[in-house]
C-alpha cells in the first residue's frame, strides 16, 4: 500500500524535476522579473563592482534575491540566477 502511494508520487513529479535543470535563459527571466526594481544590470559592469568571485557572486545574488527582492526561488532556480549572472557580467 505504502509502495503503491510512493510509486505514484513519484511518476507525478518526474516530468517536474526533469525541466528542473539549470538554465540561462530561465535565470534571466526570474532576474528581470525579481531583481531591477533596485539597480539596473549596471551594477553587475561598474568598475568598482564589490563582487570579485564567484562564491561572492552566489551569496550577493542570496541576499539580495531573501532580503529585497523576496524572491522564492528552488535551489535550481537561483542556481539559474547566478549561472546567468555570470555568463553575461561576471564572466568568472
Ligand atoms: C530592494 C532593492 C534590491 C533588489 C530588489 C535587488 N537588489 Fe541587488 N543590490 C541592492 C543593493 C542596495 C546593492 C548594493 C549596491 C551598491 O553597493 O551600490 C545590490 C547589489 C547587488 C549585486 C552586487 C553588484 C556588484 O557590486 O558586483 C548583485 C550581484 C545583486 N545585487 C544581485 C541582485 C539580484 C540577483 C537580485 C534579484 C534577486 C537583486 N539584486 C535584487 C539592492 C537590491
């Protein structure tokens, strides 16, 4: 019986976590949805941008994404985030 409620549960959230995948074009979206009401992408190319590594980038983007911008973002999704982030600006 148990079996048969896990086995369900997990054929319905299958398809979910396999779209569930770390994504460019998904960060940018969240990002311009959530995260220009304070600062444009300006502050990502200033010359004395205060974020210098990576690991810096992805506590900046945590911070700003639970303080402010009160973001509810997956793990995967802020992931998406940074991943655009950096593509584009920070180039780490
Ligand atoms: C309520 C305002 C607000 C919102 C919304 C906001 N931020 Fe910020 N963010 C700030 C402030 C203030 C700073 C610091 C700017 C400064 O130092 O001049 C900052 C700085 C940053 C920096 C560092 C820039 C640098 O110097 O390299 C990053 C990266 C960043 N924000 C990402 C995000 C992301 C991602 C989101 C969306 C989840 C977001 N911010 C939403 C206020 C906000």
């Amino acid at each position: 019986m148990k079996l048969t409620v896990l086995l369900i549960c997990l054929i319905c959230t299958a398809p979910v976590y396999a779209e569930d995948k770390i994504s460019t074009k998904h960060g940018e979206t969240l990002h311009d949805e959530k995260c220009l009401n304070c600062h444009t992408s300006k502050v990502y190319t200033r010359e004395d941008r205060t974020v210098k590594t990576l690991n810096a980038l992805s506590n900046q983007v945590n911070n700003c994404m639970k303080g402010p911008a009160k973001a509810e973002w997956t793990e995967i999704e802020t992931r998406s985030v940074i991943h655009y982030l950096n593509q584009k600006f920070y180039k780490f």
